[in-house]
C-alpha cells in the first residue's frame, strides 16, 4: 500500500498535549515546552531540527515576520523578512502580533509506490505561528518545519470574517544568503522555454533573477538549495535580488491582470524550502521536497507502473522522418509495431507514438486527440501491443490551445481508458492560451490547469508525463500517477541547428538542481550520438558510454530509451538498457563535484547500477564499492573505448566483466564529455 506509516511510526501529533508547545526563549535559548504567550510584537521562537544541528529561529520584530538559519553554529540564512500583501489591506508585512506558538514533532516511514528508494523517513519538527494585525483584525499564521536535512515554511491565512475572497499581490519573502556563495542558476523568466537552459555558474552575488530551484555552495563547504513544495492553485515563485548582496526575494507569476493569485476561504501557500548538506550526494539523496507533499490520495495505485518506454520521436527530433501525413511519416502502423517490437526486446512497458493524431505537426490546429491519422491503425497497433505485453502512451501536444484540451479533458480520458490506453504525454509548447488569454504557463490559472489534468487521468488510471508544464514540487507523493516532467534542457536541445546542444557539464549539475524537485522526462539513451539523417549539423554531446550512465544519474519513473530500433541494435550498449528498472529500492550518490563530475548508483532487489560522467575534461575515477552487500558480484563495466573522444570518436565502448566485492575500489578512466556504466549482480558462485 502506499504512503501507510509502518508500525513503527511515531507521529507527535497523535495527542493533543503533543500539539499543545509555547513560545520558547529568546533565538539563544532552546525550543523547550512552556506557557502560551499572546499579543508580543517582538518575540522569537527556535526550532531545532531531530538531530539538533539545524536551527531556524522565527519570529517577530518590530511587528514584522523573521527568520534566521544557522547550522553548526554557521548562519546559512541571515535574518529575512516574511509576509503577504493582499490587495486593498495594509501589508501583512508589519504591525503583526504574536498570539500563540504550537509545536509539534512528526515522524513517520511511507513507501512510495515509486520513487529512488522503497521506504522514506519524515522526521522533523515543527511549530506554528499564530500571529494577527490588531489595526486590520486580520490573522496570519507561519508554519515551519524543521528537519536534519533542511527547513521547510508556508504561510497560513486561516478562515477569518471579511476575507471570504482576496486578491494576493505579492509575496515578501527574502532569502539572505551568503553573497561570496558560488551559485547554479537559471534567469526567471515566464514562458515554456524558461526551464529548458543551460545552468549558469556565478558567485550569487551576480544572479539578478532565477528559477528554483536554486543551488549554491558556500565558501565554508555547505551545500544549499532553494525550491518550493506542494505547489497548488498558487503562481510558480522565482527569485529576484534584492538591494543587498545575496539577499533573494520571491516574485510571484504574474496573471493576466497583474494580480499574483485570486483566493477564497482558509488557504495554505507552497512551502519555501531550503535543503542543506555538507555534500552534493546530501542533497540528491534528501525527501525533504516529498515530505512537505500531503501522503497519496488515490485508495488504489496498483495501475501505477514505472518502467522504461520506447517510441516515436528521437527520429522526428533528427528530421529524419515528421510528425506529418506524407512519404516520410514517422508514426505509422507498422513503424510503431516496429517500436513494440523493440519495446518486447529491450523489457520497456510502453511505446509513445508522436504525431499519430490528426492535426499534430504542421500548426498543431484541430486536434481532438481522439482521431487516428488515415496510416495508423490504432487498433491493430493496440492489439500489438497487447499481444507483446506493451502498453501505448498517447502524445497529447496543445501547443498552446489549452482551452479545448482543458474543456474536453473527461472525453479524452474516458475514451483513453476504454481502449486501455494508461498513459500520456502532454505537451504545452510555445503559447498558452487559457481562459482566453494568452499567458504565462507558470501563473496560478495555468498551475490550476496542470493539476486538472492530473486528478482527471488519475480517474481514468492515466499516468502523466507533462511537457512544457509547472516545474515539479514533490506532488507525486500526493498524486504518483504525475509520473513525470520536462522542464529541463535535454536531449531534444541537441536538435537546434546553431546551437551546440547541451555542454558535458550539464549532467553533473542537473541532480543538485533541476532533479531537486522531482523526476525529469530528459530523454536518454541516444547511443548513435553522430547520428545527423537531415544533415542538421548537430550531434549529442557525449559519449555512447556516457548516455548509459545517465540511467543512474537521472530519474524517472517512466524513462525513456530514445534512440531507434536500427541504431540500438547496431550498437554493443543496448545490452546494458535491457530490463533496465525505472523505479529503484536504494540510491546513493557517491564521489560529486557539482559541474565537474558526478558518480551515481542505485539499487533494484540484489543489483546495482552505477553511472559516472564528467565534464569537459578527461578524469580517472577511483570508486569503492563499500555499498554493495556481502559475497561476490559480476561488475558488467561499460565505459569509454581506450581510442574514444568525445569531440571526433564517441561511439566506441569497452565492455568488460569483473569480480568485486565490497573492499574492491574501481578505477574507471572517463574521456570528456564521456562516462561509464556498471551492472552489479550478486554472484551465484
């Protein structure tokens, strides 16, 4: 079952005496249990993570919310200003009194019915903020959770007389962090394009704008990321500076009419989040994100089925077939039947045809997503499938006309689940017109939107990979048919002619930035990284071996192998995707150095899988393999060819075997831009 706590679980709200806590000392004193105090315009409250070593004081000063992070005695985040404004009401940015703390501990095990581990611990303490603006009679709560790994906090404006409806008009909440701090970013920005870049190295004190989440490491070795959680009907936050150095605002998406977000009744924003770890491994092994998320509100999820795809599009991506009716088709009925085949062959559970539709491609006008184009039999390609025990994934492009696809979301579906069709890809490319307007993909209608989709497929048993769409924020805990996203520059940027793709470097940032906040559909597994059948002047920039490693570097829960059947076939790698598991028991992130290399391995039943890549330059890795349980394993190696070179020989790999055990330390010698993937199964002898 998933999200049920084991017997073990412990949850400090079980009692009302656990939620009964009080304002604790002055920020230097400890989070102790005391007397209620009410109506102090400065009063500060200490939050202490389980292990003691996070600290995050909140509070009032002067009327105004604040909040402090310290960590081994090292301020992580100086004292920053909280609130809300609303339109036509006096800033919730002072004049505010404290009225009451309560406090309480949470600490639970769930499993996820998919995720990169099979058992997850919420552990963290927590305290809530009842505060109120005597002049106005209106009341604001902060919510704040503090873990070993990080802080989580949101605000609350509780059902009160006078705020039936409200119009929020911005968010002050700042972010002050240590400005010498060396920063992985992207600019803000409101269109589909703006998650799709490559990440930006600075010191923080040079980044205007950015997207969450936000990565930066501090002169003293801490590693920081700044994100959101369980972003519902709310505009996505990106970060702005402010006029001090380092010091980081939210800036809300923006609706049409300038407003930040329309509300009704008792509402809870995201929650603002801030991981923290002495590692990268730290941060990419950390479920704070899923822990702020509600536990699974679907009763059955036994239709939920991670696993690898195969399908039309990495061909459509080359030009070397189109998503158009014509001599050179891509989706037609006995191409498609050829992905299944391969579908069967590589264990993959669906196949995604693009551009089996009529009216996908061209100007992307007139689709129902329900018509077959005149070659493509859908019902014979469904037979195939079913007959080879693959399942068909419908591409479901708006480009941009939302409207009709948000209208007629219950025909699709229900027509969807009559065929037996369980999963889809949506696509939100170029505009978005919603409601009849044309706006930001990322402002509160549009996340309203996206959200739609997912409670509607989840009624269907659809599972969701979403293109174009809201960045993820550990929804997939509540809805884990949201199997997942875009939202990154991946394998389809290497397409553009001009433009020389994704940099090597990409990889080794993207599981301490992008990846932070969920899955990522990037697309892997383009092995014939040379291949150019249109003569694009364009090429992956990789290694062969490096496209494997990405299988344990990247997650996702429905990944893709993305190159086509005559190019797996020809090449020596494909035997290292089959069976390739999609949904992991273990994962570890061992020796990373953000944008210089990154070694990843994850665990499914009694074999690991470890990935390496690097960056431009050529590295020799040496990697213990102290994870591995007792007794003898076959190490399957997969790594670059001794004559191979990212930039003129990229396709050749050495493929050996070794017997290793847990003593045993890897040497494993990776070209630029290239990398290695290992197979561990436990020996039988």
């Amino acid at each position: 079952m998933a999200n049920v706590p084991d017997r073990r679980t412990v949850l400090g709200a079980t009692a009302g005496a656990a939620l009964a806590g009080a304002l604790a000392a002055p920020a230097s004193a400890a989070a102790g249990p005391g007397p209620a105090e009410t109506s102090r315009t400065s009063a500060h409250v200490t939050v202490a993570s389980p292990n003691g070593r996070l600290l995050m004081t909140v509070g009032l000063t002067d009327g105004r919310l604040r909040y402090r992070v310290v960590r081994r005695g090292r301020v992580l985040v100086g004292s920053s200003g909280l609130g809300l404004d609303l339109a036509g009401r006096p800033s919730l940015t002072g004049g505010l009194v404290l009225r009451s703390v309560r406090r309480r501990t949470v600490d639970e095990r769930w499993r996820p019915v998919w995720g990169s581990d099979a058992l997850v611990r919420n552990h963290a303490r927590e305290a809530v903020l009842r505060t109120v603006q005597p002049a106005t009679g209106l009341r604001l709560d902060l919510v704040v959770r503090v873990f070993d790994d990080g802080v989580g906090f949101r605000y609350r404006l509780p059902a009160q007389r006078d705020l039936d409806s409200y119009t929020v008009t911005a968010e002050r909440t700042e972010f002050a962090l240590p400005p010498t701090a060396t920063s992985w970013s992207l600019e803000a920005g409101t269109d589909s394009n703006a998650d799709e870049k490559h990440y930006r190295t600075a010191p923080l004190s040079e980044v205007k704008t950015a997207q969450t989440p936000l990565t930066l490491v501090t002169e003293s070795g801490e590693h920081l990321v700044v994100h959101e959680a369980a972003l519902l009907d709310y505009p996505s936050m990106t970060l702005a500076a402010g006029d001090r150095s380092g010091t980081l605002t939210s800036e809300l998406i923006s609706l049409p009419d300038g407003a930040k977000a329309h509300l009704e009744g008792e509402f809870s924003t995201p929650w603002r989040t801030l991981v923290v770890g002495d590692r990268p491994g730290d941060l990419a092994e950390s479920h704070l994100i899923e822990n702020l998320n509600e536990p699974c509100a679907l009763r059955d999820t036994s239709w939920i089925s991670p696993g690898t795809y195969v399908g039309v599009w990495w061909e459509l991506q080359r030009r070397h077939t189109t998503w158009t009716e014509g001599p050179k088709h891509g989706a037609t009925t006995e191409r498609v039947k050829t992905y299944i085949d391969l579908a069967r062959e590589a264990g993959a559970s669906s196949v995604l045809a693009e551009g089996w539709n009529t009216g996908s491609g061209g100007d992307w006008s007139g689709q129902d997503f329900l018509t077959p184009r005149a070659d493509f039999d859908l019902t014979e390609v469904l037979r195939h499938a079913r007959a080879n025990g693959v399942g068909f994934t419908a591409h479901n492009e708006t480009r941009g006309f939302v409207d009709y696809y948000d209208q007629h979301l219950e025909t699709i579906f229900a027509r969807y689940a009559e065929l037996g069709i369980h999963s889809v890809k949506t696509g939100y490319a170029t505009k978005y017109v919603l409601g009849g307007v044309n706006r930001s993909h990322f402002d509160q209608e549009a996340v309203r939107h996206y959200q739609r989709v997912v409670e509607t497929a989840a009624r269907y048993r659809i599972m969701i990979i979403a293109h174009e769409a809201i960045k993820p924020t550990g929804l997939a805990r509540t809805y884990p048919n949201m199997m997942t996203g875009e939202g990154v520059a991946g394998m389809e940027q290497q397409n553009y002619k001009g433009k020389l793709g994704n940099p090597p470097e990409q990889a080794t940032i993207l599981p301490f930035t992008r990846f932070m906040g969920g899955p990522a559909d990037y697309t892997p597994g383009v092995l014939n990284v040379t291949w150019d059948p249109a003569g694009l002047g364009t090429r992956v920039q990789t290694t062969s071996a490096a496209q494997l490693a990405l299988y344990s570097v990247f997650f996702s829960p429905l990944q893709m192998l993305a190159d086509t059947p005559e190019n797996y076939h020809s090449h020596p790698g494909f035997a290292y995707l089959k069976g390739m598991p999609a949904d992991w028991d273990e994962t570890r992130f061992l020796d990373c150095v953000i944008g210089d290399y990154t070694v990843a391995a994850r665990r499914k039943g009694d074999t690991w899988y470890v990935g390496a890549v690097t960056d431009e330059e050529d590295r020799t890795l040496r990697i213990p393999l102290r994870f591995l349980g007792r007794g003898r394993y076959r190490a399957e190696i997969y790594s670059d060819a001794a004559d191979a070179s990212w930039h003129d020989n990229p396709l050749p790999i050495d493929v050996r075997t070794e017997t290793v055990r847990a003593s045993t330390v890897l040497r494993l010698r990776l070209v630029a831009g290239g990398g290695a993937a290992i197979r561990l199964r436990r020996s039988r002898h």
